[in-house]
C-alpha cells in the first residue's frame, strides 16, 4: 500500500525535464554572462549553470534553463579570482541579481 499523504494531488506534480546535452554543449561554448556584463575579464572556461536561486525544493532545473558562467562565477574551484555562485550565493545575488534573469525565460 502507497502512502498518499506524501504525494501531491492528481495533476499538480511537474514534469521532469530531460537531458538536453546539445543544449548544455552550446551553453559551453559561449562567453561568462556575468564576465561579459560586469566587463570583467574571463580567465577560466565556461560551464553550464543550472540556476539556484529561488528553487525550492532539492530538484535541478532544467538543462534549457543553464546559463553560461566561467568557472570562477560557477564553482570557483580553481579561479578564485571571482565571487563563485556555489560557495556564495547571497553575496553573488547581491552583486549580479538572481541567477535565474540570465536565462531569458522568466
């Protein structure tokens, strides 16, 4: 037997997106939206961001959703020359606005 209680009402659960590599390959090719903006000068690769921001919840958006940030922006494993979106998102969100505006969809 299923437990209902923890399984929302008929229709109101969202779709999961799919895996769109081609997407998130085009997305790598281009330039740090936020290096580009904020005129500053990308020193490391650029990789695909899924935003954060406003998510409620654990699940990813999806991949139509990445936008392209360097990995100084993104990670900031390597480049810490920048103010890195996964090691601090408010600070991040203070200085460049919600991740999620790149995107062109909201």
């Amino acid at each position: 037997m299923t437990n209902l209680a923890k399984k929302p009402p008929l229709g109101l659960k969202k779709q999961k997106g799919t895996k769109n590599e081609n997407y998130l390959k085009k997305i790598r090719e281009l330039p740090c939206c936020i290096c580009q903006k904020f005129g500053e000068p990308q020193q490391s690769p650029t990789t695909a961001h899924h935003p954060i921001h406003d998510r409620h919840g654990t699940r990813k958006r999806p991949d139509e959703d990445a936008i392209p940030l360097c990995e100084g922006h993104h990670q900031g494993l390597w480049d810490k020359s920048k103010i890195a979106i996964h090691k601090e998102p408010k600070k991040w969100r203070e200085l460049y606005g919600a991740d999620y505006s790149y995107t062109g969809r909201f």
